[in-house]
C-alpha cells in the first residue's frame, strides 16, 4: 500500500516531464462545511493562536486534512501554467511549480511532525527577543545564537530527519532549474540534508540576511538553497548589499520554488510582508492551514 508520503513524490515525479500547478477541484463539502470555508479568511491569526499549546499549522478544532484517499482520487485542474524568471545569476523563480496535491501533502508532513518532539518553537536571541515566526528543522539543528553548533534544541529535543520524499523532490527541482539556466554550474547540484522550516503568521517578518552557517565547503561550491512557499503570499527582498533602497523584490506565492545558489549563494534576503488573505482556497479547505506563510528551506551542511 503507498504511504502518504509515498504518494507526494510518486505524484511530483510522474508529473516532472510536464512542470505544472494543479489545484483540485472536487466537492470539497466531504472534507469541511462550506460555510466554515467561506468564513475562513475573516479570522485573525492573533485569535487563533494559543502560547500554552503546541504550535500547530492546522487550526484549532479542525481535522488534520481529509483523508489521503479522497485528496489523491481526485483530478488536478491546471489553473497556471508553470514559469521562469532568471533574478540574478546562479538565482531562479519557479513560478507555479508545485502542485496543489504536493502542497496538501507538505503540510500534512509539516504539521504531524511539527506538534511532536523537535516540532515547532518560536526561537529566540539570549536578550530574550524572539523572531517573528515559529521554526523547526529536519536533519541538523539550526537557531540564531549557536548556529548549527548544537545538535539539541534547548528543550532537548532533536531534529527529525530530512524526509526522503522531500529531498528527492529537491534535487528534481534543481535539475529542472539547470535545465533553464544558461550554465549548470551556475546552480550545482547537491544533497540536501538540512530544510528549516519557518511559519510566518501575517505580522511574521525575517530581517535581512546572509545564509552562511554552512560548511566552508558548501558555501565555497555555491550549493544552493531552495525555497517552497506554501500558503500566503510574501514579498521577498534579495540583492548584495544591506541598503534596502538598493534591493530588489519578488512576490513569492504559494507553490512557488526559488532557488539561489552559484555566485549568488551569499545573496542578503529576508521577508519584508505577508500578505493576509492571499492563500489558495482550495489549500486552505484541503488542510484548514492556519492563516500565513509555510515555507520550506534546504540547504547542505
């Protein structure tokens, strides 16, 4: 019998020939209330959040997601077609690039692994401060005062491995971005075996930034990092240099890849806004997402 997880990449694999974003579209009244659905986006993130329970992706009260069999026996509708945008040298846009079925499947992973042991928390600096998203890692351990230095979170716990399933989805994404740029070189491959993973609600923000706690190997080969956006919208600030009056944006939405890596592995980028409200429905009532931004970051030691 296909497991879930299984079925995430069989289906990203059968569909690797033909890029696409598929977004489903069945009677979704067999999984939530239709009303509940409608009503869903007139709920403010701060409301639903409750600082004594685990962090959880789904919202208070709701099913997990519908069961795996009524998600997967369904038809995907192409609504947009799959795009490239080069931003910069050794840095692409994957517009459109997973589909809806992909993305039901990554948060239901995120999700079960995200209320258990080494699941979500809201990391903080030794002042106290803490950032403004809730995060949890597969494979190595990462927080903003020790780095990748200690391979126990405070609380003790241990990070999950990285699922297989998501790092073979990687390194099919990143052969699909080197067959768009004019050089292979300018994205090399790697093994992923490190994903953050960053839930920003709509106040949620990430200061800008350099990813360099990376091995010295790593960072001197340019392995890419490579990004999933699931959920709301958010704009993306990236360029060389801190001054923000000098960098550029992108819109980043949900089922978009980007990928930066080659010479513009130590690209400065962080995300400046959230946008309430701008998640596809069809996501939202295939899992009951809490509103905000999911996103997904691998990366090699």
């Amino acid at each position: 019998m296909t497991t879930p997880s299984r079925r995430l990449m069989l289906h990203y694999l059968l569909s690797n020939h033909t890029r696409r974003s598929s977004f489903l579209h069945q009677d979704v009244s067999q999984c939530l209330p239709i009303g509940k659905c409608k009503q869903y986006h007139n709920i403010p993130a701060d409301t639903i959040f409750n600082q004594t329970q685990p962090f959880s992706l789904i919202l208070p009260g709701a099913s997990n997601t519908c069961s795996a069999r009524n998600v997967t026996a369904i038809e995907p509708l192409i609504i947009h077609p799959p795009s490239y945008q080069i931003l910069d040298s050794g840095m692409i846009l994957m517009k459109n690039h997973i589909s809806l079925l992909d993305q039901v499947e990554i948060v239901n992973m995120c999700h079960k692994l995200g209320v258990g042991p080494g699941g979500f928390y809201q990391p903080s600096y030794r002042s106290g401060s803490k950032l403004r998203l809730h995060m949890m890692c597969f494979g190595r351990n990462w927080d903003p005062e020790t780095k990748y230095r200690e391979f126990y979170r405070s609380d003790g716990s241990e990070p999950p491995p990285v699922p297989y399933e998501l790092t073979s989805m990687v390194e099919t994404l990143i052969q699909d971005a080197q067959a768009h740029l004019n050089s292979r070189e300018d994205i090399p491959s790697m093994s992923p075996d490190i994903c953050v993973v960053n839930f920003y609600t709509s106040t949620g923000r990430l200061g800008l930034h350099q990813d360099r706690d990376e091995s010295s190997y790593s960072i001197r080969k340019g392995l890419p990092v490579v990004s999933i956006s699931i959920g709301d919208s958010a704009e993306f600030l990236y360029g060389r240099t801190r001054d923000e009056d000098r960098l550029s944006s992108v819109l980043l939405e949900s089922g978009d890849v980007l990928i930066f890596g080659g010479k513009s592995r130590l690209v400065f980028h962080g995300v400046k806004t959230v946008f309430p409200n701008s998640a596809p429905l069809p996501l939202l009532q295939k899992t009951m997402l809490r509103p905000g931004r999911l996103n997904l970051t691998f990366r090699q030691f």
